[in-house]
C-alpha cells in the first residue's frame, strides 16, 4: 500500500521539525542519515509537495549546520 499525500506531508514536515529543533552539532550522522532514508522513500508522485521541498532544502548540505530554515 503507498502512503497517502497526507500521511507523506505529515511525515515531512514532522522530520523538518525535529530537524530545525535540535542544535547544529546534533544534525549530523544517524540523525541525518534517518531524515535522507525518509526523503530517499516517498513515492515519485509527491516530490511537489510543499512539505517534501521543505524536507529536500533542509537536508541540502550547508542547511543543516546554517540551521535549517
């Protein structure tokens, strides 16, 4: 079963959360190879979503250290 568009935006925008909440020195390693698997797993139909951007420019290198967003 695919994930539906909401549960995929839901899961986004709780990793882009966590992300931005945790100290820079604390977004690198498991925590951010965990966030890539997640954006690495959603389905080809959803990589429009507002919430699935947000994630990708997130975890762009650079991001993660300057804070996120």
């Amino acid at each position: 079963m695919l994930p539906s568009r909401r549960n995929t935006e839901q899961a986004c925008r709780r990793t882009v959360d966590a992300l931005t909440a945790l100290p820079v020195h604390y977004r690198t390693g498991l925590v951010r190879r965990r966030a890539l698997d997640l954006y690495e797993a959603i389905p080809a139909q959803h990589p429009r979503e507002h919430a699935v951007r947000e994630l990708r420019d997130v975890l762009t290198p650079g991001r993660l250290r300057q804070g996120g967003c």
